[in-house]
C-alpha cells in the first residue's frame, strides 16, 4: 500500500505495469517475470509507447517515448518511474 496517498509504492507500480502487460498482450500473469526483457513477452516498441503513455496518465508524469525501452523489465521501469515521482516530489516541495 501506498506510503503517501497519491504517490504509489514501488510494488504497486510492478503490479501495474505487470497487469498493463496482461491485458494489453493477452498473456497469463504466471508469464511475467519482473526481471524478464519485455521483448520477452511480444511487447514491440509501439505498444511500449503505449505503455509508456498510460503510466503517464496515471502517476501525471512527462516522460520519454522511449522511457520503456530503456528500461526494459518491470523491475527497471518500476524504478525509472519512481525516481522520476521522487523528482517531481522533490520539484513540488522546492517550489513552496
């Protein structure tokens, strides 16, 4: 569960982007591996942008088309996200 009310853990986000791949590939959950490639499981670079764009809307970030490219597993783009919401955090309570 989330420390923060709008901000969610790092396991929350595995969780998402592991979902996100479930519907969006119609593969099993029981097939994602967190530190799996996600080329691994059929995911190309359009649907990444798709992916990309969707964790934007959620968490409000800006982030790169190519942020899921370069962080290619769950476990690498869970991270790249939160670093970039400890950033924006950082930039929010700078700014008071």
């Amino acid at each position: 569960m989330s420390t923060k009310a709008d901000t969610p853990s790092e396991a929350e986000i595995q969780e998402w982007c592991a979902s996100y791949l479930v519907t969006a590939l119609r593969i099993k959950r029981d097939r994602i591996g967190f530190d799996a490639d996600f080329a691994s499981f059929g995911l190309d670079s359009v649907e990444s942008v798709f992916m990309v764009t969707a964790a934007e809307d959620w968490l409000g970030l800006e982030l790169g088309s190519e942020a899921a490219i370069e962080n290619p597993s769950v476990n690498a783009f869970a991270a790249f996200l939160m670093k970039c919401l400890e950033k924006k955090a950082a930039g929010r309570a700078g700014g008071r």
